[in-house]
C-alpha cells in the first residue's frame, strides 16, 4: 500500500525522522551532540532501535560543534 502525505506540516520533524529511520532499519544509529530539544524522540529512537542506536564518543564533528558553543558562551 502506497502511503502518500499531502501535506508536510502535518506531521512533525521529529516524527518524519523516526519513520525514516524504521523505513531504513539501519544496523546501527549513531548520536552525535545531545540536544536536550528532542528527548522524547531520542528516546522513542532508543525504543525502537534498542542496542542499535551508540552516543558518538567524540568525532571531529561533534569536536567542532562543542568548540564553537564554547567560543559562544
């Protein structure tokens, strides 16, 4: 069955992005920076996800990003 949204906007980001996710069904998500604004999705991916979603342990990415929100501060 084809699913067709007409209209974007009624469905969130949030859940636009964890539908991607299950239509993909990655072996393995990895979180980079905490962003305190989406805990109820992070945790719905966590759900859902299980022992698949890891929390980056530090990459240059994430490196930068603290970097300028130190520089921010």
């Amino acid at each position: 069955e084809d699913y067709q949204l007409d209209n974007v906007h009624e469905l969130g980001y949030e859940d636009l992005l964890v539908s991607a996710l299950i239509s993909v069904a990655p072996r393995q998500i990895t979180l980079h920076i905490g962003y305190e604004g989406f805990k109820d999705t992070l945790k719905t991916i966590r759900s859902v996800f299980g022992d698949r979603v890891h929390d980056c342990q530090g990459c240059p990415l994430c490196e930068k990003i603290l970097t300028n929100e130190r520089l921010l501060l």
